[in-house]
C-alpha cells in the first residue's frame, strides 16, 4: 500500500474518531515508531491506523506479505467470527 515498509494495522469499528483512534493508540503503544510513519484512515465501517515497524520489530517478527494467498484466507476465515456482518475484503 505504499508505506516505506512493514506496518501494524489496527482496525477500531465503533464509537466515535476520536474514541476509535484513541483505541488504536492503545493498542499500538509500546510498538512500531510513529517518527518512521504513521497513517490514520477513516474508512466506512471502521477507523484504521497504520504504525511503521521498527528494523528490530521487522527482523524479529520476519515480515512476511501473506496477501494473496491461502494464509491470507485461513487467517480471513478465522478473524471472521470477530468481523461486522457482511464483512468481505481481503488485503
């Protein structure tokens, strides 16, 4: 998506923009670096933020793009319990 690199991406779908991004926040703290980039989005069901990772997170974790392919589905079908109704994009 054009971020420089690896992100966390949380996802908050209630409350207000400020509630929801202030839940995002939490649970980013203590990862990524904001200093690296830092992207919020509000989409129609839900409000996003995107935080660069760290070098050290990135070689820690092992980056892997699993968009596209059958990882992408098996953890789409296990997140959908957890998704609103009608909920269908994958990335």
């Amino acid at each position: 998506m054009g971020f420089g690199g690896p992100v966390w991406h949380v996802s908050v779908g209630r409350g207000s923009k400020a509630d929801a991004r202030l839940k995002a926040l939490q649970v980013l703290a203590g990862v990524g670096d904001a200093a690296l980039g830092e992207w919020d989005e509000e989409g129609e069901i839900a409000y996003h933020v995107r935080r660069r990772l760290t070098a050290e997170e990135a070689a820690d974790i092992g980056v892997v793009d699993v968009r596209g392919t059958p990882e992408a589905q098996r953890r789409f079908v296990a997140m959908r319990p957890f998704l609103p109704s009608g909920w269908t994009e994958i990335q």
